[in-house]
C-alpha cells in the first residue's frame, strides 16, 4: 500500500465502478506516481471487495494494463507496477501547491477527486446533443438546460425557490459577485456590508467597483444584524448556511431581523452559498433566499464540489435585478461558455454531481474526523470551531498567540496554515484557518505534527 493512502478507494477516487473506470483509475494513479514502480497491488479479489465491484472487473482491467505494459504478472508474487514505468512526475495531481509540503489552505476541494471520467462522458454525450444554433453565441443568462437542471437541484437540495428565468450563469461566484458590485453601484449603492471576518476576494471586488466595504463583526449566531441599521448600507453580503472562515450558521432570529431590515431599506442581502452541501453531523439548512427572494440574491458556485478551474457559478437573483444583471453580462463577455455549461447540465441531470457529492461527503469526513483527533492528541489546548460543515476548520489559539507570526514560521517548516488575523480587518482572537479536503488523513496527520514542532 502507498504510505500517504488508506485504501484503494481513496487512492483510486472517484470510487470507479465499471471494468474502464477501474482501468482508468489504476492507469492515472501509475502515470502520476500514486502507484509507484515495484507496487504490489491487491490480490483482484481485495481490489474488487475494496472497490465494490465484480472480482472479473478488476480481473479485466488488470489485464489490460498488463497488456498495456503499466503492470506486470508474475507467478506466485501477483501483479505489480511494472518497475521500468518512466512517465514523467505527478503534474496531474496539482496538490498540495508548489513549495508548501502541507498547503491548508481553505476553500480548495479534494482535486485529485475530480470525476474525470463522469465528466469526460458528460461533455461528450453533451457535446453530441447540441444543436448547429446552440454552437453560436450563447444566451448571456446561460444555456436554457443548465438553468433548468440548477433551479431543480437548488429547489430539492437548498431549498432555493428558483425558476430557471431568475438563474443567470456565471464564471464563478467571484464573476457574480462582480457583476452584482456594478449593478449596485449603477443602482445608486455606495456602500455594502461584509462579515469581520470574512473571504477579502469578495471585499475586494466589491470596493474596485467603487463601494465602500463596511466590516460587520460575526458572533457565535452570525452576523451581528443589529449593526447593520447603523451604518449607510443597504446590501450586504452573508454566508448564512456556514460562515466563512468561521463556521457559524446565521441564527433563525438574524435570518428573519435581516429580512426585516432589508424590506425596511429596500435594500438587498446576498446570500454567498459557496460550499453549502458539504455536512457531517448536522442537516443542511434551507438557503435564506426562500424567505424573502425577491430581497436576496442567492449564489453558488462548483468551486467547493467539482474544482475551481471550472469557473462555473450561478445566481439565483429577485424579478427587479434579473434584466439589468444579465444585460450587465451580456455587455461584459457575450456570456459564459456553453459546452462547459451543456457538461455540467448533463452531470447534474444524470444525477453524477450528487453521486459525486456523496462520495467526497464521507472522504471530506474522514479527513475531517482525521485532523481533530491528531489535534485533541497533539494540541489539546487549540479549540476547535466550525467543524460540523464545510471544507476547514478554525481553530482558536491560546491568548496572546501572535496568529500572523506562527503563520510565517510554519510557512517556513512547508506549511500553509492561514492565519485568522489574514481574514479580518480587525482581529477578535488569534486562530489558524485549517482546509484540510485536499490532504489524505495520513498527511494531515504528519502537518499537525508539524503544527506542533513549530509552537
Ligand atoms: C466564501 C467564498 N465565496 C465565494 C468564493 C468564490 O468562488 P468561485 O471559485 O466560484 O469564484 C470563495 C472562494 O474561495 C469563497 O471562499
């Protein structure tokens, strides 16, 4: 067994199930050296019991790579990684980033969980379909199907009410939550409200629209709504179902004050839905967005399930905003592009997005249940918060810690664990922000035993 996987079914995510899959999966993990040359790999009756498939499924794929020369067979000592194998390092396996050995950094999934192949049949069999005329210019507000399949699963999976008119596709939240900045501003807004702490990207692309950002502190119910009648905002933009970066959900009492205070303002509350579906030991909660959506602008984004380079986001905007958005998109870049879309249409209609969702769902929670016992073990005296949901944990350092200098020294030693002071203009308490979905659980435990050498 490699050093740095548990079980094949991790090593060999997404959990193939068909002979090719199978095949496919053993091929990637030899080309990008999670097999290394020499591996002993499972008699085919452990792989098939490992993986869940038919003994003859992986009887099949082992011969083919046999025959493609990526393994070899050898009486009596079974089948390895053929020792001569010369491809090129891991390129394809992107984490953890160039120059940190353990890189925590948040809001990055599992990549070398991508469904390769769900989406590769997805583009083709999309591909396939599309029409002469869908190859031309597409529909700044997205292509007609995705609307269709992302108001359907928004409705069964958040709660969202969404009718596929009021769905605009984006090139990621970050796209939306540009656009919405612009449209604000030409609607009249100088200012907005963000959470303290919260994701600065958003801040930031906010106030190069010429908004003013006014920081509003979170507690342990979430944004502190009753200070937002003290400032000259009239929207703002919350993570209600999980803040970001620490955890809390908004509390049903804000949820209903917050509504209250955008009808009395006409303003306008954007809920920042970024990795909502990611739970372990409580339900999901409802998006906000059903409450009132003609006051909030639900947006989600792929970034959190699939993979960042997608670039695919989707906003869920009230009857008055809709037009003057999706006009605002169709000025900036004629509209996102369709086969990404039509691919992404056909993964969520074939049901594979929420296949892929339950699988990482339990390798996230391994990973999760990995890193706060290695912390309990090693670093009692850290508290952790904002474990139930989501792709990080914060933890909480003991008084006084200097967050922003223990951030450098682990740089240093090879890690990247963000400091909380990096995330609020103003810091409450010095903590760490710790994503752990990209590392398997022997590697978080060797960086909180780094975390540990170096406090
Ligand atoms: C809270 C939050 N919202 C939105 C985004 C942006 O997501 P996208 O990749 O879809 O632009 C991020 C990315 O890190 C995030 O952390």
């Amino acid at each position: 067994m490699p050093a740095n996987w548990t079980t094949y079914r991790e090593l060999l995510l997404p959990a193939p199930n068909g002979r090719r899959a199978v095949e496919s999966e053993l091929r990637r993990a030899v080309r990008d050296r999670r097999l290394a040359p020499g591996t002993r790999l499972p008699s085919s009756r452990d792989l098939a019991a490992q993986l869940g498939v038919a003994r003859g499924t992986v009887t099949s794929a082992y011969a083919q790579l046999i025959g493609e020369g990526y393994l070899t067979a050898r009486r009596g000592s079974g089948t390895t990684v053929t020792a001569a194998c010369t491809w090129p390092g891991p390129a394809a396996t992107p984490e953890p980033a160039p120059g940190f050995r353990y890189d925590l950094k948040p809001g990055v999934p599992a990549l070398s969980a991508f469904p390769r192949d769900e989406w590769m049949q997805a583009q083709k069999s999309a591909l396939a379909d599309l029409s002469t005329d869908d190859l031309g210019y597409p529909d700044p507000a997205g292509f007609g199907p995705l609307r269709r399949e992302l108001a359907d699963y928004l409705g069964r999976v958040r709660a969202v009410a969404a009718r596929p008119s009021e769905v605009v596709v984006t090139n990621g939240a970050a796209e939306g939550i540009s656009l919405l900045g612009r449209v604000l501003h030409a609607g009249g807004h100088r200012s907005v409200a963000v959470e303290e702490p919260s994701h600065f990207g958003a801040a930031e692309m906010l106030a190069s629209h010429g908004l003013t950002v006014r920081p509003i502190p979170v507690d342990s119910d979430g944004l502190r709504v009753d200070l937002l009648s003290t400032t000259d905002c009239r929207a703002v933009v919350v993570t209600a179902a999980h803040q970001f970066p620490l955890g809390v959900v908004l509390h049903p009492s804000r949820r209903r004050a917050l509504l209250e205070w955008a009808r009395a303002c006409d303003g306008v509350v954007v809920e920042d839905d970024y990795d909502a579906e990611h739970r372990y030991d409580r339900p999901a909660l409802g998006a906000m967005q059903a409450l009132d959506p003609t006051r909030v602008v639900y947006q989600g984004s792929a970034s959190k399930v699939l993979a960042p380079a997608l670039r695919l986001g989707w906003l869920v905007l009230p009857p008055s905003m809709r037009d003057v958005v999706v006009d605002r998109k169709r000025l900036d870049d004629l509209g996102t592009g369709t086969l990404h879309q039509a691919a992404f249409a056909r993964l969520l209609g074939t049901g594979g997005y929420d296949r892929h969702l339950r699988r990482t769902r339990q390798l996230y929670r391994s990973r999760r249940d990995a890193l706060l016992a290695e912390l309990r073990a090693v670093l009692p005296e850290w508290e952790p918060i904002g474990v139930a949901a989501g792709l990080h944990v914060v933890v909480r350092l003991p008084a006084g810690t200097d967050d922003v200098a223990l951030q450098e020294r682990l740089a240093r030693r090879g890690v990247n664990a963000p400091a909380l002071a990096r995330y609020a203009r103003t810091p409450t308490f010095p903590g760490l922000v710790l994503g752990y979905a990209a590392l398997t659980p022997d590697r978080l435990r060797e960086a909180v035993r780094e975390l540990f050498a170096a406090v």
